[in-house]
C-alpha cells in the first residue's frame, strides 16, 4: 500500500514540512501494514520469527509515535497530516 498526496500546484512547502509530511506518510504506511498483519496471524503465508506479543508492542509505540507527529503538526501548524490520514482510512 502506498499513499499519495495530491496538493496542487501552487503549495508549496517549506523543507521542514516536507521532511515531516514524509516521515508521517511513512510511519502511517508501516503501522497500517503490520495492522494488517496482525490482524491476519492465523492466516500469514510465512511464520514471523518475533513473538505476536512483541509485534504488538512494536505496533502500540508506532501507534504513539503517530500521535505525537499529529499532535506536532497541530502545534506547528503542518495541516497536510489531517489530509494524508483521512485519505488513507477511507
């Protein structure tokens, strides 16, 4: 899965905001895959060498670290992170 932003023409961002549009996008991607996966355990075509318990951990503290860039990006001011999301949980 891999999420597109379409912002038109003539937006243009500040570097800092790119890099953290970016670091967002690719967080969300990464926890939305391994929800997926853990969501299918019983049903994967390989057998995960990590325990489900500590894949879980891992999807818990990326699931923070999200809130924390979302709330980053309200304090700062970086409104494409709303847009990335409910593009991305349609």
């Amino acid at each position: 899965m891999e999420i597109t932003i379409n912002l038109p023409d003539w937006i243009k961002l500040p570097d800092w905001q790119q890099r953290f549009v970016l670091e967002y996008k690719e967080l969300l991607e990464r926890v939305i895959k391994l929800e997926r996966m853990l969501n299918n355990w019983n049903n994967l075509n390989f057998t995960p060498k990590c325990s489900k318990e500590l894949l879980t951990t891992q999807y818990k503290i990326m699931e923070a670290y999200l809130s924390i860039l979302e709330e980053r990006a309200t304090i700062e001011g970086v409104e494409f992170i709303k847009l990335i999301k409910q593009e991305t949980l349609k």
